[in-house]
C-alpha cells in the first residue's frame, strides 16, 4: 500500500487530470462509463502498490490506462464473439424447431397418443370385458351381447357402463380437445 504523501499526490493528481484521462480512455474504448472506471480502478490500483515514484505518476498511469483499455477492448471482442456465437446457435435451432413443427403432422401425433391410451386402457380389461366391448365396437346391442355370452343384460349395461368411464377418464385431455373440433363439423 502505497504511503500518506503518495495517496495525497495520487489524490491531487486524479482531480486535477480525471477529465483529460477519462478523455484518454474514452478515445480507446468508445464508452464514457467504462472510461470512467478504468481511470477510476487504475488509480485504485495504483493505491495499492507501495513503490510508486511520484515524478512519473502521469507516465506511468497514462499506461495502466492504456493496458487497461487494452484489455477492456479484448474482452468486449470476446464478448461480441461470444454473442455472435449464441445469436448463430438460437438461429439454427429456431431453424431446426421450425422445421420439426412444419413437418409434424399434429393429427398424426394426437391419433397415435390416443390409440397409445386406448390400447393401454384396453390390455387391461378382463377378457370378459373385452368380449363385451368387441361386441359393442360390432354394434350389437346390449340385449343381443347378453344372448350372445350367456350373461344378465343388467351385468352386459354396467360393465359396458364401467369400460366407457374408464376409457373416458384415461382420455379426458384429449376429449377436451376434441370436443369443439367434432362440435364445429356437425355444425358446419
């Protein structure tokens, strides 16, 4: 740390020459903010130091200056690189997400998640249950599946009942969806 008369002598010398040695810096690195904390950090820097020559302060603090703005100009470079860089990335994946979405066919997407529920939802029945819900898929009614199976119709009506809540509760968002597209055709 640089002593008492020094630090008054580095004082004295930042008010009388800020201005023109924020001037200095400002030439090089065409920013008045950045100027003024490279002025300011190269005197807090040269505070620091404990062998500071006090005839060549003005010299030596124009360099430190200069080495500074040197550096501010490196990074600022790195930056705009890196920014560059960034930019370039964004672009390609916004050319790579716009070309998933174009070739995406969303009625695909939406049909193959539903048949993915549905057959999950569907592997699960009891192979009575699956027999009812065939037969219901055949149009059959729920006398004619009872004739057909050997089975009460009141036990043909509620596990047909049981099936289409389970198929309706496993597909829910979808319907959501699909309910003002089959609404908007039948009205059309």
């Amino acid at each position: 740390m640089a002593n008492e008369g020094a630090i008054r002598i580095l004082a004295k010398t930042y008010d009388e020459n800020r201005r023109r040695l924020e001037d200095f810096a400002f030439f090089m690195v065409r920013d008045r903010e950045a100027a003024k904390d490279i002025v300011s950090d190269s005197f807090e820097t040269l505070c620091k130091k404990d062998d500071i020559k006090v005839e060549t302060i003005i010299p030596y603090i124009l360099t430190v200056i200069k080495n500074s703005c040197l550096n501010y100009r490196r990074d600022e470079s790195r930056r705009a690189a890196i920014r560059d860089e960034i930019r370039e990335k964004e672009g390609r994946m916004a050319e790579i997400y716009s070309s998933a979405i174009e070739s995406t066919d969303p009625k695909a997407l939406f049909c193959n998640d539903m048949m993915a529920i549905l057959s999950e939802e569907l592997s699960r029945l009891t192979e009575e249950e699956r027999k009812i819900y065939m037969l219901t898929q055949e149009n059959k009614t729920y006398k004619e599946i009872s004739e057909i199976l050997g089975i009460p119709y009141k036990r043909v009506w509620r596990i047909s009942t049981s099936i289409n809540n389970r198929l309706q509760k496993a597909l829910s968002d979808y319907l959501a969806m699909i309910l003002p597209l089959l609404i908007a055709k039948f009205i059309h």
